[in-house]
C-alpha cells in the first residue's frame, strides 16, 4: 500500500470510531478515550461555608453585570443513594415548580455513596434572600434522602 492509501484508511478508521463510538460505546470508555476540555470554569475564591460560597456567588454575578432583581434560570445539584431516593426527591421537586433531570452522575463508578443526580433549574430571581431559601430546601432534601446537596449556579445574564 502507498502512504496515501494508509492517510485514507486512518482517516476513515477515525471517522468509523467517532460515528459509532458515541453510539455503540459506553459513556465511560469514550470520555478516558477523548477527555472533556479543561478550564471551562474559574476559580473566583475559596470559603469555608457553603452560606460564604453564596454570598461570593451572589458577588461575582453582581460583578458580572447581573441585575440581581430580574428572574434568571439557577440550577441546583443533588446527589443521593439511590434511584428510588431520586424519584421521590424529584417528584418533590416538580410539585414545588422545577423542572427536574434524574441521572447517574458522571462519575458514579467513583462517586459511592451517592451516584444518582437530581438536577433542578427553575427560572426566579436570584438573590440572598432566596438562596438562602433554597440552600433550606435543598440540603433539607438531602438529609431526608441521605444525600449531598452540591450547590447551585447561575447565568449572570437571564
């Protein structure tokens, strides 16, 4: 074989494993094969409570140019045990206005004793107060299902 021919049949092998990999292939054995970029987030500081981690939140998008009076979509994370821990806690959570994503986590493999995600977005306004509210709820949540609340995030711009 010439080398173009062996340039033609790389690429085509290439081509083959990027169609059918995210088809055919676990989740796993693709992202140790083609890791996700890092850096997309920024480290803005360091806190010793989860509350000092909102209040430097809540600073950061007020840096931002966020007008803390208008409603944005905030998203909140949710770790528990167990499917059936995911369900009720996600049932909970329509009732209350969320719109509401059950999955395992990305790392569940890794992250025993709490490989299921309840993902939470709700479009309202984001500010102490209801933070505050929220940070209530959900690690509320957490304790009933023996799970780990992880936080929240929001866009600095709706």
């Amino acid at each position: 074989m010439t080398d173009g021919n062996h340039k033609t049949l790389w690429i085509l092998f290439a081509g083959l494993v990027l169609l059918l990999g995210g088809t055919y292939m676990n989740a796993s054995w693709w992202s140790k094969l083609f890791s996700p970029k890092k850096g997309g987030a920024t480290v803005v500081g360091k806190y010793k409570t989860p509350e000092d981690g909102d209040k430097m939140i809540l600073e950061q998008l007020g840096k931002s140019g966020a007008d803390l009076t208008q409603q944005r979509e905030i998203l909140h994370y949710l770790y528990v045990p167990t499917q059936e821990a995911s369900h009720r806690i996600a049932s909970k959570l329509r009732e209350e206005g969320y719109e509401v994503t059950e999955r395992a986590s990305a790392d569940a493999v890794k992250k025993p004793p709490n490989p299921w995600l309840v993902l939470a977005r709700k479009v309202t306004v984001v500010n102490s107060q209801t933070v505050e509210e929220m940070r209530v709820r959900f690690e509320s949540l957490a304790k009933e299902a023996n799970g780990d609340y992880d936080g929240w995030e929001a866009a600095a711009q709706p």
